[in-house]
C-alpha cells in the first residue's frame, strides 16, 4: 500500500514538472557574424535570439476543423495590447505586467497546457531545420532588380535601356495575361529557406546559430522547425 501511494505520488510530480517541447519555435533575427568550426575553417552564421513561447490555444479537429497549437510571443507592455487580445491571453491563464503581442500556429506540440512556456530542449548542435521569415522590403522595383530582365542595350541610340517591353497581345485576347512581370513591390514576402544546419546554441545565454543566411531583417522574427538531426 505504501508502495503504491508513493508510485503515485512520484506520478503526480513527474506530470506536474513535464516540460512542453516542440519541434517548432519563434525566434528572433538579431543580425550575422561568422564562427570557425573545428578544422579552423570560416562558417558565416545567423544570430538567433531564443524568445520565449507560450501556448495560448489548443485547437482541435472537433472543434476547430484541423489540429493545432496557437503560440504568444514578443512580449510587450500590457497596457499597449488591445481589448481582445488581452481576453485572449486571459483564456491562456496568462497574466502580469508583460504579455505575448504577436500570434502563430504550430502544428503540434507535445504535453500542451494553456500558459505553458515551449522550451527549445528538442533543438539541438546539428539539427537540420527549416526557417520561414519575410523578407525584406525593397519598395517599388522595376522588372531589371525584380526578375533579373536583361533590359535593352546601352547604346546611346537605343531607347530601349531598363524598361519593361510588350506587355501585351493581339486583338485576341486583347488583355495582358494574370501574372505578367511586370514593375512594382518587392520583397516583404514570406520565404521559406530548407535544409539549413544548427552551427552553435547556448540554452543558457539564448541564442542559436545557424549556418548560411535567414529571411528577414534585423529584430525580425523567424519561425523554426527541425526536419531531422544530423548528429
């Protein structure tokens, strides 16, 4: 009997102390620099500043249609979010004085809870992961610095240097077709770059530095999400 009360008891702990991980997490750009691995040999990397995640809703296929995790991240000052928001975090049992602003859909994570923080255990030296982020905003471009066009040559006769050419057809179909490359806003798209390789981390200090280069711009955030490990 007194065998059993303790099983439980070291149960009931071991449920309480379960910390949430996932394959996924939000974290922030915080510029590139460059590490030399063992061999001497120069590797530019990403820095990546370890935020923290909490689990805000936990979305089923009953409910909701598709199974899902909502995740809280940048926290700000309370009084800057809005009314539904704040209701939101609420429902999360979260409170205090600095709130998550910003909202993401994970597709799942394990041992989930309301409020909980996501740690980044399951990250680990080698993991092979994929990072999706927007890209920076370049404004207005022509056709030349957004798709590469060779333009028209550079002769002083020629009236034809960097625009964009026919864009049109005949009478039939007498429209310039969905899609046509033609000038306007580029970048501020979200990228999704695959196969890049986890150089460093330091849970401790909180950061991640990954190999090669990330989407987006300094203090922007990026989404990780491990493919496999390598080591």
């Amino acid at each position: 009997m007194v065998g059993d009360a303790m099983e439980e008891m070291m149960s009931e702990e071991k449920s309480e102390n379960t910390t949430v991980v996932s394959n996924e997490l939000v974290a922030k750009k915080s510029g590139m620099t460059r590490v030399f691995d063992q061999n001497g040999n120069h590797v530019p990397v990403t820095v990546l500043e370890i935020i923290k995640n909490f689990i805000v809703q936990e979305k089923t296929k009953e409910v909701d249609g598709y199974s899902s995790v909502k995740i809280g991240y940048h926290e700000k000052r309370k009084s800057l979010l809005n009314k539904p928001m704040l209701v939101e975090l609420e429902k999360a049992n979260l409170s205090g004085d600095s709130l998550p602003s910003k909202l993401m859909e994970f597709s799942s994570v394990e041992n989930a809870k309301l409020g909980e923080e996501i740690s980044a255990e399951n990250f680990t030296k080698g993991t092979i992961v994929k990072i999706t982020g927007k890209s920076k905003g370049k404004g207005f471009a022509g056709v030349i610095k957004r798709y590469g066009f060779s333009g028209g040559p550079a002769a002083h006769g020629s009236k034809f240097h960097r625009t964009t050419g026919s864009i049109g057809n005949r009478a039939t179909p007498g429209r310039v077709w969905k899609g046509k490359k033609m000038p306007g806003h580029m970048g501020c798209e979200t990228k999704t770059i695959k196969n890049l390789k986890i150089q460093e981390l330091n849970l401790e200090t909180g950061y991640i530095l990954v190999k090669g280069s990330v989407p987006g711009h300094k203090n922007s955030f990026v989404k990780l999400e491990i493919t496999k490990k390598s080591e």
